[in-house]
C-alpha cells in the first residue's frame, strides 16, 4: 500500500551556495547515484523527511489491512480466503520492512507508534473509507495497489539504501496483489448482472479516492521540489497520477465497467487521457481526520496496541535478564 504525503507550511529548495561544504558533498553524492546509508553523514533536514515518509508508508502498510480483514470470514470461497489472508500477511510484512527502513534513522518504533496515535503522523487517505461489499476487495487490489506500485517503483531508485532496498521486495508482493484485485473484478463482470452492477459500484467509489492517493496536485505541493533534489521524490504527483489513469482506463474497458468521470477522454496530441477536476478539499478532509472511518481505524490501532502491551513488557524483561546474564 502507499501514503501519499499531504505538505503543509512553506519549503524551497536550497541553493547549492547556501549549503556548507558537508552539504555540497552530501548533494554532489546523491547527484552521482551514489547511496545514503544510515552511517553516513546526512543533513538534518533529509533524515526528518525520509522518517517522516518512510514511517506514513510503513503505517498504512498496517492500516490497510483493516478494511481487507473485514471481509475475511465473508470471502465467498475458501480458496479467495487463503488469498485474502496471505495479502494481509504481506501487509504485515511490508510494515515491519519499512518500520526497521525507519528505525535505521534513529527513530524508535514505539516513538512511530505514538506519533500515529497521537495524530501527528499520517497513513494513506485511502484506507479511510469503508469497504461495503465483496467486490471491495477486488477495486483495492485493481485500484489502490495499482496505484501504489505506480508510486513505489521509482522508491526503489531513492538515494536512501535501506528504503530502496525494501521496496524492492515490496513492489515484487505488490504486483501480485494488483492482480489478485482484477482478478476478482474479472470474475465479478464475468458473473451474473447482479455481480457486474457490484463490481461496477465498487469502481464507482473507488475511483477518486485512488486518484487522491498520490496526493495534492503538484501546484499546492510545497515540499515535493526539495524531495526531488534529494531524489527521494523521482517523479511528480501529478506525473504518477497521469501514469495511474492511463494504464486503469483500458482494464476498465477490458472489463466492460464505465470510469465514473464524465470529462475522461483520449488526448491525441498529449498521447495521454484526459480526465475531469478531482476534489481535493475531500482529501485534505480525510486527512483532518474527517473520514468515514479515521475514528475507527486509529480505535482499533490503539486497541491492538494497547493489548500487546503485555507482550511487549515480557520481550523488553527477557531482553534485560538476558544482558544481565552476559554481564555477570
């Protein structure tokens, strides 16, 4: 899954004449393609960037399991409940590779956790609106990890090693999901009409909040050009957003279903579609905390938290008995 990153506030790129001579070197590394390890001598600023993304990332990973576990018991067989529980198991796993990518910053898990809990960090706007009915799942595999894979392939290029190196075994699982998601969308629209009218109305939901994932357009997103210097960032909101639309609008076709956008439409001379205004005052809403389901979702991140925390005292004990031991 992806967090979009929602900037707030004002940044700008520095000017090289403006950086000291650690920071010139810093750049000059980065423009070389040349890997930033955690050892390495790295600016403040960046190190407060890559944890402030890497660790939205990694939360929405844990998140985004929620509206898929809601259907887990009603999977119509059991072969698609196998499948849905191993992509929630990858998930997991995608949260904990980008908790450790996190963590190699400096910053503890349990401090993630808190900044989550408390609302000072985010997870994907996406993953705030419910899912009401089977076909659900089959949009969020098509849509939403379509979407991610767009977004997390060129994270597999960023400057920083730890994080590249995890979202290439990321995008590998990811790929697969997306065509778990199809796959159930496919047999949906091969199925009865009434399965097809399904199919059709989770699309229709599903839509632009997918479109929203890649976040504000690239006029309000003030930070986006510092990220890029940094090659953090490799390409532009708006770039992955278009990248997005191109390659979902033939599978919809593919499948017989109708993108909800009555402005979408082929550009000749742009060899691109074009398609109609996205409302982003419902993402920076979302993002507030105003979605349908933020209250539950944080509610029930802080239920799991809390009931481990047990679990986390007796690893925490056994860690300091067993440093005591080697002491003695």
């Amino acid at each position: 899954m992806y967090a979009q990153m929602v900037d707030t506030g004002a940044a700008r790129v520095q000017a090289t004449s403006e950086m000291s001579a650690e920071e010139r070197a810093f750049q000059e590394k980065i423009d070389a393609g040349i890997k930033i390890e955690p050892k390495d001598w790295m600016t403040e600023g960046y190190r407060k960037t890559l944890i402030r993304q890497i660790s939205q990332h990694a939360h929405s990973e844990i998140v985004g399991q929620l509206p898929e576990g809601n259907w887990v018991t009603r999977a119509p067989t059991l072969q698609r409940k196998a499948i849905l529980l191993a992509k929630i198991q990858d998930e997991a796993g995608h949260g904990l590779y980008l908790y450790s990518a996190a963590e190699t910053l400096g910053v503890s898990r349990d401090q993630m956790t808190a900044d989550l809990l408390s609302g000072k960090a985010k997870y994907s706007s996406i993953f705030n609106y419910p899912t009401l009915s089977w076909a659900d799942m089959g949009a969020i595999g098509w849509l939403v990890d379509g979407s991610a894979i767009i977004n997390q392939i060129p994270l597999c290029r960023c400057s920083y090693g730890p994080y590249a190196r995890a979202m290439v075994r990321v995008c590998k699982e990811e790929s697969f999901h997306a065509r778990q998601g199809y796959d159930i969308m496919m047999a949906l629209c091969r199925g009865t009409a009434e399965q097809k009218a399904m199919a059709q109305d989770a699309l229709n939901r599903w839509w632009w909040p997918s479109l929203m994932m890649f976040g504000p357009p690239d006029t309000d997103s003030v930070n986006s050009a510092q990220s890029a210097q940094w090659k953090i960032k490799l390409f532009s909101n708006d770039e992955l957003r278009q990248r997005m639309v191109d390659q979902t609008v033939p599978q919809a076709e593919y499948l017989g279903l109708t993108i909800p956008d009555p402005d979408l439409k082929w550009n000749a001379e742009r060899g691109h579609y074009d398609f109609g205004a996205i409302d982003f005052s419902e993402l920076f809403n979302v993002v507030k905390g105003n979605g349908p389901c933020n209250r539950e979702r944080l509610a029930a991140r802080r239920k799991a938290w809390d009931d481990g925390a047990w679990f986390r005292d007796g690893l925490t004990a056994y860690a300091d008995k067993q440093t005591q031991r080697k002491a003695a």
